[in-house]
C-alpha cells in the first residue's frame, strides 16, 4: 500500500506521526526520515496506529508529487503537516 500519515496510539512513541506502509500480515512499518529511516523502520501492529484521513492541502500535494520515497522527502512531508495541524 502506498504510503499515508498515520499517528502511534500506544507505546513509548504514543502521539507521534509517522509515515506508514501497511503490509499484508497485519503489521505497519513506520518511518520518520531522521530516527526512523526508510532502511530500519518501526514495524508495529495496525491496531496500534491511527491512519490519519483529513490532510492538508500542502501535505497532499508533496505526496502527490513523489515518485519514490526518500528520507529527505518523509522529513518534508511530517514538517508541512507539522506547520499545518
């Protein structure tokens, strides 16, 4: 699945945002650019992470502009939603 924002809802990291992919077995890996790189990511449970829906228009174009991920493009993406929320 593609990448979305989603936010942890349990764990030492609780309330942060993340970029997450879902994957099939029923666990989210998490990224974040900087402590969390796209090489080692958090893997979690999916019931332990919020999919975050209602973006803003900024974040939605920076991901809409991607080809690929990279660590530079997550940490500009989690710093637009940060400035906007």
């Amino acid at each position: 699945m593609e990448g979305m924002l989603a936010r942890s809802k349990a764990g030492h990291d609780k309330g942060r945002v993340y970029l997450a992919f879902f994957s099939e077995d029923g666990m989210v890996e998490l990224v974040n650019g900087a402590g969390r790189t796209l090489e080692h990511p958090k893997r979690k449970k999916r019931i332990h992470v919020q999919p975050i829906t209602h973006l803003p228009d900024e974040v939605k174009e920076l991901m809409d502009g991607l080809t690929e991920y990279t660590d530079e493009a997550v940490v500009k993406i989690l710093d637009a939603y940060a400035r906007r929320s």
